[in-house]
C-alpha cells in the first residue's frame, strides 16, 4: 500500500442547477471523524432551509492500519441515489480525511433515480476539481523507552532523521521520548537502534498522522 494519500487542497463551496432544483457543494479537508461531523453540522445549520443536506466523507481510522471510516447519508432523498454516489466520487479520486456536503433546493422537477445520482455525483467531482488536491505522506508518531545512559544516543539518531521530537519524560526506569518520523524510515531506524544501543530499548508505534 502507498504511504501517500490525497485530500482537498482547500475548503470550498461549488454550485449548479440541475432543472429547477439549485444544489451546492462544500467540500472540506478535515482530520477526523468528529471534525467531518462537525462540519457537515455546520452546513446543515446554514442551509436550515434546504430540502436536503446529503453528506458523505472518508476519513482515516484511529487505529492504526485500518481501513479509512466511511459515511453517507442520503438526508431524505430516495435511498442510494444520493449519499453512495458522493462516497464513491471520493473513494474514486482515493482522497482521505474528506467530507463534502451537497445542499438541494428542490424545485418541484423530479429528476428519477438516475438523474439524482448523477447530480450529486457531477457536483462531487466538481467541487474535487475546483478544491484541487494536495499529497499527503504519512508519518508515524512514535514513543520509545530506554535507559538513562542510552537516551543521548537514541535522541541524536533522532535529531540525524531531522525527526521531529515532541517531548522527552525521565522516570525512575530510564526516559522516554516521542516524535514523529516518515514511516518509510521506520525499519532502518530500528535497525540503527538495535545496533547503537546494543538492544537496550522498546519502540512503539502510537499511531499514524498525515501531513
């Protein structure tokens, strides 16, 4: 699997009629669950008035190596024709921690099954396309424990990674520090730690982050 991943390049709102029905796209690039729900709150409480608010987002899971949370809600339009095909332009486009929240003011034209699916999905990929799309390399955030006398060492390979090293705590049992590496440098790091500190440490992997 490719440590790079994909998500909106900016928060914005597209918009298109499609008939007499007015629709709006707002497509926002988020870090989690909570702030996707957040936002999609928040777009529900500025179009209070809309007919439908339908939403969708995929967005990393919390634990680590795990497939990404997906949702949709169809917000009152016929089941299927709305929130699936808004997921499935952002699983298309393999974007991650993305939600996009299409707005419809009905105008008393039914479109049918088919026609909704395709204006919610046209309105998905264009707001995608006017957002643009930025990379992502994945990093892992990671704790490792070690004695007094070896910490020198294992915060200069660190520092040699040009890691970014959050914090150091000293306990009774020896000290321990967390930063945040590329997770392609991962194995060799632990290969250089095996090696320097004669096997005196413990490496953990907290979780992975995307920036």
């Amino acid at each position: 699997m490719s440590n790079l991943k994909k998500r909106p390049a900016k928060n914005m709102e597209v918009r298109n009629q499609v008939k007499d029905s007015k629709f709006y796209g707002s497509i926002f690039a988020v870090e989690n669950r909570t702030e996707a729900e957040k936002r999609i709150t928040e777009i529900k409480e500025k179009y209070s008035d809309a007919t439908h608010n339908v939403s969708a987002f995929r967005v990393k899971s919390p634990e680590l190596d795990q497939d990404p949370v997906e949702y949709f809600d169809d917000d009152g339009e016929p089941s299927g024709s709305s929130g699936p095909p808004v997921l499935e332009v952002i699983k298309g486009e393999n974007l991650l921690n993305t939600v996009i929240i299409i707005t419809r003011y009905f105008g008393g034209t039914k479109l049918g099954i088919g026609g909704l699916i395709r204006a919610y999905g046209d309105l998905a990929r264009l707001a995608i396309k006017e957002a643009g799309i930025e990379i992502l390399k994945e990093f892992y955030l990671i704790e490792i424990k070690t004695s007094f006398d070896k910490i020198g060492i294992v915060l200069g390979q660190l520092e040699a990674l040009k890691a970014d090293i959050q914090n150091t705590e000293y306990t009774n049992q020896g000290a321990a520090v967390k930063a945040v590496i590329p997770t392609d440098v991962k194995d060799r790091f632990e290969d250089i730690l095996q090696e320097k500190t004669a096997a005196d440490y413990k490496f953990k992997i907290i979780k992975s982050l995307f920036k």
